[in-house]
C-alpha cells in the first residue's frame, strides 16, 4: 500500500515539473491504478503505527447530511494548479500544486515562494469544502493547516495557519488562491 502511494506522489511531482495531469493519467492508466489502490484489503498497515498524524483534518463524514457517499456529487479538484500566497511574516508569493483525487480524498506536491516542494493530504466535501494537511517534511506535521475551498469548478482559495512545527518553523499564517491549469 505504501508502494502504491509513494508512486502516486512521484507522478504528482512529476506532474508539476513536466506535464499535465490527464497526460500521466492516459499515459500510465493511474485512474485504475488509483481505483484498485483504493478498494484494497490490504490490512497489514496498524493505523496507530501511521507516522502521519491526520486527527486535525476532518475527514469526510457519512454522517454529515451533506455527505451521500457517492464520489460521482464530489466536485473534481483534481489537476495542475498555480496562484498567490499572502504570508503574514513573508509577504506576497507564488504557489504552484500538482493535486490528485480519490473519492474523498486529496493527496499531491506543493511548493511556493517560501517553501521547497512539499506534500499534501486532505479531504474535499461535496460542497467544495477543502480541509487539507500541507506539510513541509516528509515525516511529522508540520507545515500549513490549511481550510478553503474548491470554487468555480477550477479555483482553490482559502487561508492556512503554520502548525505542529514547534520551534522548527515561526507561528504564521496566511492566504492563498489557486486556479487549475
């Protein structure tokens, strides 16, 4: 399972730096890739022995009245985006991700003006709400816990607090707008 996942954020990194999403999608047929990913059994990973620590995104719920369990009424947010950030210590900058979705879930690279290429995980909602994880180390939390939305059908935007960094990284906080390429 883990093979799986490390192949499919090598595609997203490779996605920002050389190509579109749908290319890699045609070309290596990640879409059932991803699907068979998705519905495995696979039940040898303990979930309290996950390094990623995921209790502070709030996952898409089967009890919310806004959630039907069907992946056909989420939106798409999938693909290549690119945009500003407003960082309060920082200042104005760009933005650039490379995000995939299954079902619910949201996982991808990211890198902006402040901050080499880093990782994403989160969720999307039906109604376009996106509560997301964007660390900047490949081990522990820390990075930007970040909460907006997917608007417009091509549009991210939303603000992200620095957290779980401890004194790694200053407190901060900030804006951000994306639109898919």
């Amino acid at each position: 399972m883990r093979s799986k996942i490390g192949i499919v954020i090598a595609a997203v990194t490779l996605t920002i730096f050389g190509g579109h999403a749908e290319n890699l999608n045609a070309r290596f047929a990640f879409a059932d890739s991803s699907a068979w990913a998705q519905e495995s059994d696979d039940q040898a990973v303990d979930p309290a022995s996950q390094d990623e620590d995921t209790s502070q995104i709030a996952p898409a719920s089967q009890d919310d009245d806004s959630y039907s369990g069907e992946a056909a009424k989420l939106p798409s947010a999938g693909g290549v985006y690119s945009g500003t950030v407003m960082d309060n210590n920082q200042g104005a900058g760009k933005i650039s991700a490379a995000i995939s979705q299954i079902h619910a879930k949201i996982i991808g690279t990211w890198q902006d003006t402040f901050v080499p290429p880093a990782f994403i995980a989160g969720t999307i909602k039906p109604n376009g709400n996106l509560n997301l994880r964007m660390r900047f180390f490949l081990k522990g939390n820390c990075g930007y816990l970040f909460t907006g939305v997917f608007k417009n059908g091509n549009e991210i935007s939303g603000s992200y607090k620095v957290n779980g960094c401890g004194k790694k990284v200053a407190a901060d906080h900030g804006t951000l707008d994306m639109i898919r390429q």
